[in-house]
C-alpha cells in the first residue's frame, strides 16, 4: 500500500471543512483540535459509543474499545490463541489450581508518574470483585489476593479453575493511589466513567459522552512505539451512511461498523483498503426460557425455524458473513458444530398452532444503534407475522438490557445480541452465559439445566484439556437440544483504512480490534 503523512495532513483540511455540517447527522460527533500535528493523528469513526470509561466495564466491546488503549493488561493472547506476558512476566498455579502466583515487572508507570505494583493489582481485583459487574463474570472464582512484595502477587481462588489466568487479559490495572482518592460511596464508578487512571500506551486528555475522546500518546510507557499516531481520536458516529461519508470526505482516518451497502460503495474508493479480520463475535436471539410463551420450547424452535437466515447473510451483512453453526464462532477451539440453521416456515407454523401460541405477541429488547442488530430485528418481526407471531421492538444499550434480565418479571422475550469469548478458550463463556448460578447475571436466557451446570463447572475445573474439552462438548450438545437461543450469524470484521494508516491484526481479546497495534505509515 503506497501511503504518505501529505495524505493524512490533507485529508484534515476536508475535515474541518465538513465537520461543522455534519455534526447533526453524525449523532452528536464533531472533530476537536488535537494537541498532536495531524500527520500523526488517526481519527477512528466507530459506532461502539460507551456508556463509561471505567474498565470494570470491559466486558462491554463499546467500553474496550475506547480504553483498550488507555490501560494495561495483565496478560493478553497472540493471533495464534496463545498467552503472553504484558504486566504479569510470570505465572504459576499451585498443585491443584487453586492458587496463582504473579510475577511482575519491574519498569512500568501509570499515566501519574506512580510506579505499577503487585497492590495496585491488588486493589484492581479486589474492586472488580466488590462491585460484581462487567469483567467480574469472568473472574467467579477469584476469592482474595495479596501482594508479597512490589512485584509478586499471591491469588487465592474458591477452587480448581485452570482457566483463571486467561481470565487476566480482561482485567486493566488501576492506579490504587489515585482511584482511592475518588472512591466515595461506589467505588469511583462515577469518577471513573469520565477519567483515566490507567498505565497504557495512551492517556485519555479529552471526553465528551456520545461525541468523542481524544488519547494521546504515553512517552513513559513500557510498551512505547514511535510508530504509533501520537494521537488518537474517537468520534462516536451511528449511522453507517455518515461513517461512509465521513471516510471520503476524509474526517475519519479508520472506521468500523460500516453494513455492506456501504462498503460496497466505498470499494472503489482511491485511497481507501477494506481490512478483514477473523471475528469472535455471533448474533443471538437469546429466549426467555422461564417466563412466557418463550419458555415452552415448541415456541423457542419455532421462532428459530420462523428466520430467513439466508436472507440476513445476503442483504444484511452483503455477503460478509455466515450462517451460525453452533454456540460461538468458527474462530473458537473445542466448538460443536451443529451445521446451519435452515428456515422452514410450515413447521414453525405447526409447532406454534401445537403449543396454542398462533397470535401471540412476544417483546424483543435490541440494540438500534449497532446496523446489523437494527436490520436483523426488522427481518425477525417479519418473519415471525408469517408464522402468527406479533413482535413488539424495544431498543435499549447493552447496559439496560444486563439490567432488565437482573429479574425473570423484567427479561423480555427475546434479546437481540452479539455474544463471544472475552479470550480464546470456550469453557469460561459457556460457563457465564448458560451456568444457572449466572441467572440475574450474564445467563440472558434464564436458562437452567442441573446437567448442563454440572458439566461446566466440571470442565472448568478440570486439569486436563482434552477431558475439560470433553465435558464442554457434551453441554454445548444439551445446549443446542434446548432451544435456548436462535443462533443466527458470524460476521467478518471489516475495519476500513487510509491510505497513511496500518499495523492492524487479528487480536483474539479484542471484538474490533486492538488500538494500540495501530501505527501511521511512511
């Protein structure tokens, strides 16, 4: 790819031009003066908007997005699924996995100028674990650590769990001294969800809610790259038609969540590299198996027979795409692969007339502000009018719905929703979203089987991977015989790029892609 910083520099004076136009179409987003020369500044157009920045919350792709850059990580995982050090340079379980020792290094500084140490690492868990929310669905067996020394960090854990440590590249370190300062009564949730208190490669210095956030580039990080913009700016832009339009006119340097009609028009755009990625990600329609006509399983396997899947792959997602054939994506290790979903509009008919269900109205809770969830929910109320079901729309964040299914008398029907392991191993996934004991919690489904819980909480306690493998087989097959969910579709991650910006890979923790990989180019 030829690219130069002229390009880039130019591509500002078309921003600035247009910005002030396209504020009202652009949901909000505008773009703000940056303290870094434009030729080292990459302006990401995204529509994954958080509701906070606090990294307790990165569980939610909107949240990690923004603050992926901002904060370290324990561990993370390589493209080939593999662990590797980041703060932590040494881990090691005890006999039976019930305790991990860390080790950490010795260079590495927040955003404040304090230095990183095993207390702060500490306090991170420990927070995690008081407040029950976000990344604390993964870490269900963290009991209580202790900080031996600057650099060592004992975790006790309430049992075997040979997965733990994967667990760590999804919890970002907080600066203990300067987050203590601003705990008040919630843990700093509130101070939090505006401020960085992170040691990443980037320093968030500017956020407005729903518009922007501007990063710059931390000198002192451990992990510093000179390749890396010395800026970066995120605009929170909706609507995919302003995302396209924005990459022309060039007010966005990179944009993610542009729906195939779009990508299509921009495919002989000069200057412009469509980029795709491997994705974890998988679209549910997860039911409610307790409440409603939802929890008579005749309902649950007409609804799935009831879509055009076909349909969604060719004019939802323009081909960029395929049909789900289990309960996560291809991209994952240890899958059932249950083959395609195939629609069949007479038996959904059949079973919804046997259940006694034929002109009944269910409610679906969806997120609008994401194209594919929008045109899959519009497709899905059609479908479902051909087979004498009535579906009431109700658009919500990713935040309201965790909070409308605390409750069997709040959860709808349905829920719209992508879902896909936070890193590359399938047993702590299958364990939040169907263990019964996560009902209220991340479990959306309601979903309780007694076989099906003892299996997981088996598997994720056995040493051995081929026999934990086993175990999470035979569950994801009860899973599948349940009706538990409508599993609809694995989307390619197509990111698209300027002409002046690369560095970007697949990065398994990452549901878009890791911030920090990206490098403006000669």
């Amino acid at each position: 790819m030829r690219t130069t910083r002229t390009r880039l520099a130019t591509a500002l004076i078309a921003a600035l031009a247009v910005g002030a136009l396209t504020t009202a179409c652009a949901g909000g987003s505008a773009t703000a003066p940056t303290t870094a020369a434009r030729d080292e500044t990459v302006i990401i157009g995204t529509g994954a908007t958080p509701q906070t920045l606090d990294p307790v919350l990165a569980s939610d792709v909107q949240t990690d997005f923004t603050v992926g850059g901002a904060y370290d990580k324990l561990i993370d995982y390589d493209e080939d699924g593999a662990i590797v050090p980041m703060l932590a340079t040494e881990w090691a379980y005890n006999a039976d996995a019930t305790a991990v020792t860390l080790t950490l290094r010795d260079d590495a500084t927040f955003h404040s100028g304090n230095p990183v140490t095993a207390a702060d690492v500490v306090y991170t868990l420990d927070r995690i674990k008081a407040l029950g929310v976000g990344v604390a669905s993964f870490l269900s067996s963290y009991a209580s650590s202790t900080a031996v020394d600057d650099t060592t960090v004992e975790i006790a854990l309430s049992g075997t769990n040979t997965t733990f440590v994967g667990a760590l590249s999804k919890v970002y370190v907080l600066d203990s001294a300067l987050v203590s300062e601003h705990e008040g009564d919630d843990h700093a949730q509130a101070w939090l969800a505006t401020n960085d208190a992170g040691s990443g490669p980037y320093v968030i210095t500017d956020y407005t809610a729903n518009q922007q956030a501007t990063l710059e580039r931390y000198e002192d990080s451990w992990r510093f790259d000179e390749a890396r913009p010395a800026s970066l700016v995120y605009r929170y832009i909706t609507e995919s038609s302003t995302l396209r339009d924005e990459l022309k006119s060039g007010g966005v340097d990179v944009a993610t969540g542009i729906v195939g009609t779009d990508l299509d028009a921009l495919a002989s755009t000069d200057g412009l590299e469509a980029l795709q990625l491997p994705s974890p990600l998988q679209l549910f329609v997860m039911m409610n198996t307790q409440e409603g006509i939802t929890a008579d399983p005749r309902v649950r396997e007409a609804i799935k027979l009831a879509y055009d899947y076909e349909g969604h792959i060719a004019s939802i997602l323009s081909g960029r795409g395929s049909v789900a054939s289990g309960l996560v994506a291809p991209t994952v290790a240890c899958r059932v692969d249950a083959g395609p979903t195939e629609q069949d509009v007479d038996e959904a008919k059949a079973l919804l007339d046997e259940a006694g269900a034929v002109g009944a109205t269910v409610t679906m809770a969806y997120q609008a502000q994401i194209p594919e969830h929008q045109k899959a929910a519009t497709l899905l109320q059609s479908n479902l009018k051909d087979i004498g079901l009535t579906l009431e729309l109700q658009t919500v964040t990713y935040p309201e719905y965790v909070a409308m299914i605390e409750s069997p008398e709040t959860t709808p029907d349905l829920g719209l929703l992508w879902d896909f392991p936070y890193y590359p191993e399938i047993g702590p996934m299958l364990f939040r979203v169907y263990d019964s004991q996560f009902i209220g919690q991340t479990n959306y489904a309601l979903y309780s089987n007694p076989e099906v819980d003892a299996l997981l909480e088996e598997g994720i306690s056995t040493v051995d991977p081929d026999a934990a493998c086993d175990l999470f087989t035979q569950a994801q097959e009860q899973i599948l015989a349940d009706d538990v969910s409508v599993n609809v579709s694995n989307p390619v991650t197509t990111i698209m790029l300027r002409d002046g910006v690369g560095g970007i890979s697949y990065s398994p923790t990452y549901q878009l892609f890791d911030p920090t990989m990206l490098v403006v180019t000669e």
